[in-house]
C-alpha cells in the first residue's frame, strides 16, 4: 500500500468506524486545534450531513418514531449501510431492508412501510420524462385490436401494497394529526406517480384496479387486463368497465406512457 | 486533452431548486448558472423540467461534487458516465469538480477530504485528471477545498501544489476565495499569499460564498452571506487581474433571491471596468 492510500484508507476508517489511526497523519498545528479537534470535524460533518439526508428524505417516517428513535435508527443504518453512492437521493434507499432486519423496528411492520413509501415518492419525483398517453391516442385504436393493446406505466409510476395503515399514518403525521392503529383488515393498495405538474401524488386502489394496473406493468394486453379484473368485478362486462374507468383517471394523472403498442397474435 | 481558455461570460449564481420558478418569472440580470452536475443524474422530473426552461434563456455551467479525483481507488467509470450523459444533455459552458478525494472503495464521505501536498498525489492526480479528460473529451476545472487539517506528509504549500498541478498539465482552477479564507484562518497563513501565487493563466473561475465563524475555526458551510473579509480580498485580487469568471454560490440557508442578487451586483461594483460585459445600471 503507497503512502497516499495508507492516509485515505486511515481518513475513511475514521469517518466509517472511529479509528484513530488517522490522527497520526495530522499535523500539529499552532493555534486553538488539537488534531484530534480537527479529526472530529470531518467526523462530526460526515454523521450530520448523512443524517439530515435521512431527516430530509423521511419527515414522517422521523415523526413517528420520535427523536430518540430515530437517532437510534440514523446510527444503526449509518453502521450498516455506510453510503457508497456518489449521490445522495440513494444514501437511503436500503433502510426499509434496515427497518425489517433490525429490532427493535423490525418489530414493527409499518416502519419499513412508510420508509418504503417515502422511498418510492423520492422516486417518483426523479423518474424519466416519457410523453403521457392522451385521450385522442385512444380514438385512433381500431376496434379489432383493442384486446392486444399494452399499455405501459409511466416511469413514475409505481405500485404498493401495504399490511399495515402506513400511508394513512404518513398522511396523519402530513397533516399534525396522530396516525391511526397501524393494523388494518386487509391490504391496502396504493399508486405513487409523478403528475403534470411535476408534483408527486399518491392514490387508494381498489383492488381491482391495482391487480389490472400490475398485470399491464407485466405486459399483458388489454383483453388480458380485463379477464384480471373481471375476478375482482360481478361480471365481465362490469370488469372492462373497471378498466375503462382506470384508464380514464390514468390518462388525466399521467400514469400511462404514450407509447402503447399493439400485441401481434 | 489540452486545457483551453475559458471566455469571460460574466457573473453568475448558483442555480438551485428554490429558485426556479422566480428566476424563470423575473428573468434576473445573471449571465449564467451554474448547475450542481450530480443532482441531474436523474432521468426526469422537476429539476429537468425546470432547467430547460432556464438554459433557453441563460448559458449553463456544470460542477460537480462527487467526482473524487484525488481518489487512489479505481477511476469510477460508471460516474463518468452519468456525467457525460448530463454534460451531452446539457451543453454546459464549461465542468468543474473539485480537487480532493471523496469516496475510496465503496464508501463514500459525501464530503470534500484533503489532498496531502506531496510529490506522489501530483503524480497520482496528474495520471488520473489526464484520464478523466481524455474520456470526458473536455478540460475539467479543479476547485480548491476548504481544510481544517494540515498532513503531516505535506511537502509543499497547497498554492506552490495548485501551480505545480497547472504546470504538469495545464489544467485551470476555480478558486473559491472563501474557501482559501476559510483554510487561511485554520491554518493560520495570509490568503493573499495564496491568491497571488496561482497565474492567471491558471484561473477560469471564481466562487464567492459564505462560512460559520466558530473562534477557534471555520466550518466552510456556504449558508451565510459573504463575510466583509472574502469581499476584500475578491475586491483587491480583481484589480491585479484580467476578467475572470465570478459565481456566488450558495448551498443552503436559502435567502430570499433578491439578497443573491444584491451579492452578485455587489461583486460586479468591486471589479475594474474592464471586468464588464454588460451595463445593468
């Protein structure tokens, strides 16, 4: 190992794990500064910027577990999932996994749920820019190839599904209100995608429309999207008509591309 | 790569997100922005929506926060990839990062960690900023970094190891001037020694921020006004030397717009006549 890795290795290991080896690489200097001062300066940086990165990207997820918590949280993470992205829009993306691994908050399914929800709004909010499918594309469909027509989720788009009142809990805290009883009946379906105005949203689906809107993200053809909703419906007819409303509030939301294609037979 | 010259295109800011929206309903008097590269490393959404719209109207130049040249890890080509795509993208005027190391292996600091002053990091940073160029197909703009240690293997100022960097290739600077106060200040050393020791040749731009005085020493936090000392040595470093490209970067502690641009006039008041490209009075 050359001179000057041996010092970045000493310089990471101290921000990383503490090691002091690193001050054997400091200069004494005159004035106020030890160098173990001026060490724990590029330590101290390095856990409150990762820190209010965390702070920033999970507001809510913060509120709920309170201070002391979440600081508990913030180090645990830090230790394992020291950041190796050059950005950090990514430092967090592994601490819903931190969440469902590690106690005590691994015993509490719906911490890992509002982290993963606000992963996905962090997500949503930095996706592509595909054109939006519009409601004259449609009028242009002949009629006999309507069953083959894809659609496809705009890259913003994406779906969750929740065990536990997360993104009701998410939007309680939103709004200074105390978050309901984390256990729900049965699952609750949600979509996160960016909209026109650049802002990100959030809806309930049905569940209906979330088993038609999975089965578009695995490429199945419309007359396919229809036999799935038609399981969740009283008859087929009332199934398409479920798709059809889908699509309507899709295309007004923007959670379509405009890139449909049609599925040769 | 060979380094060119970078044409004086006057004053600028640093464009960030709490400002779109007013800078594209105002058009202020700024002649250009300067981007913070990594945070268009993204495929879409707001950041792009907006900066579209404001490299229509204003010339855009890209700095970057992550490349970590100084690094003795292997060059990250997958970064350099998503910088050349945002620079293809974007058509920036010119890219800069800074000259320091920030990641080794597979952590990364997010911070901007010294370079010891020695022998082997010239050889180290000229092999890699040749490299870099060479895939980039463009000069890359180093910035000097605020310290708050000195190592002990140092066998040169940090203004004799700039000049020395710019004589083995070529390469410009951006000298952030507070940055230079701040490191001044802790290393107890005069900022106009430093100033005064980088050719003019050298320097393709200028940032101008603000620090955190805590007595004892500097934290280079860039989320305060320009202290009275950064104006001074900007004000006197400006009459000894041609134009140069000049930023007021600000990077949190947002204030409202109108104090940025009360800075970036300020700063235009302070240089020679020569330094002006337009008459914004």
């Amino acid at each position: 190992m050359t001179s000057l890795e041996q010092l970045q290795q000493d310089f990471v290991n101290m921000l990383n794990h503490g090691s002091m080896d690193f001050e054997n690489h400091i200069a004494a200097q005159e004035g106020a500064l030890a160098p173990t001062q001026r060490a724990e300066i590029y330590q101290n940086a390095y856990r409150i910027r990762l820190t209010k990165v965390l702070e920033q990207d999970h507001e809510m997820l913060g509120l709920y577990l309170g201070d002391e918590l979440f600081d508990e949280m913030v180090k645990g993470y830090l230790a394992r999932f020291p950041s190796s992205a050059p950005s950090l829009r990514e430092f967090g993306d592994r601490l819903p996994q931190f969440l469902s691994e590690h106690q005590p908050f691994s015993e509490h399914g719906i911490l890992k749920e509002i982290a993963l929800f606000e992963r996905l709004l962090l997500k949503a909010f930095d996706a592509g820019d595909s054109k939006t499918l519009q409601f004259a594309q449609l009028q242009s469909i002949e009629q006999a190839n309507w069953p083959n027509i894809q659609f496809q989720l705009h890259e913003s788009v994406y779906l969750l599904t929740c065990q536990f009142s997360a993104v009701e809990s998410w939007q309680a805290l939103k709004s200074d209100q105390s978050p309901p009883s984390p256990d729900i009946q049965s699952p609750h379906h949600w979509i996160i995608a960016r909209e026109p105005d650049k802002r990100t949203g959030f809806y309930a689906l049905s569940t209906c429309h979330y088993h038609c809107l999975t089965s578009m993200q695995n490429g199945l053809p419309f007359g396919f999207v229809c036999e799935a909703a038609a399981q969740y419906a009283e008859s087929e007819e009332q199934g398409t008509m479920q798709v059809m409303e889908l699509l309507q509030k899709g295309i007004e939301l923007g959670w379509f591309k405009s890139d449909i294609r049609v599925q040769q037979a | 790569m060979s380094n060119t010259s970078h044409p004086f295109v006057g004053f600028g800011l640093g464009l960030r997100t709490c400002y779109f929206e007013e800078i594209l309903a105002t058009q202020p008097k700024v002649d250009w922005f300067e981007i913070i590269s990594e945070n268009y490393f993204v495929d879409g959404g707001k950041p792009w929506h907006y900066l579209a719209q404001i490299k229509e109207q204003y010339p855009i130049v890209m700095h970057g926060v992550s490349m970590s040249i100084g690094s003795t890890s292997e060059i990250n080509f997958s970064y350099l990839d998503s910088l050349k795509k945002t620079i293809n993208r974007v058509d920036p005027l010119w890219i800069s990062d800074h000259l320091c190391f920030s990641s080794l292996g597979d952590f990364n600091s997010h911070d901007l960690l010294p370079m010891p002053y020695t022998e082997e990091a010239l050889s180290h940073l000229t092999e890699r900023l040749n490299i870099v160029q060479d895939y980039l197909q463009r000069p890359l703009i180093l910035e000097n970094v605020s310290s708050y240690l000195t190592y002990q293997a140092s066998q040169m100022s940090e203004w004799e190891f700039l000049s020395e960097l710019h004589n083995r290739t070529q390469c410009q600077f951006l000298l952030d001037i507070n940055n230079i106060y701040v490191s001044a200040r802790n290393h107890d050393f005069a900022p106009e020694t430093f100033l005064n020791a980088i050719p003019e040749k050298a320097i393709a731009q200028i940032h101008l921020a603000g620090h955190s005085d805590f007595g004892s020493h500097i934290i280079d936090t860039h989320d305060q006004p320009i202290c009275d000392h950064v104006w001074q040595l900007f004000k006197d470093f400006a009459k000894k030397r041609g134009p140069i490209n000049t930023m007021i970067e600000r990077d949190d502690n947002f204030p409202p717009f109108k104090e940025l641009m009360a800075e970036l006039d300020h700063a235009r008041s302070l240089v020679p006549k020569s330094w002006s490209i337009h008459d914004f009075t």
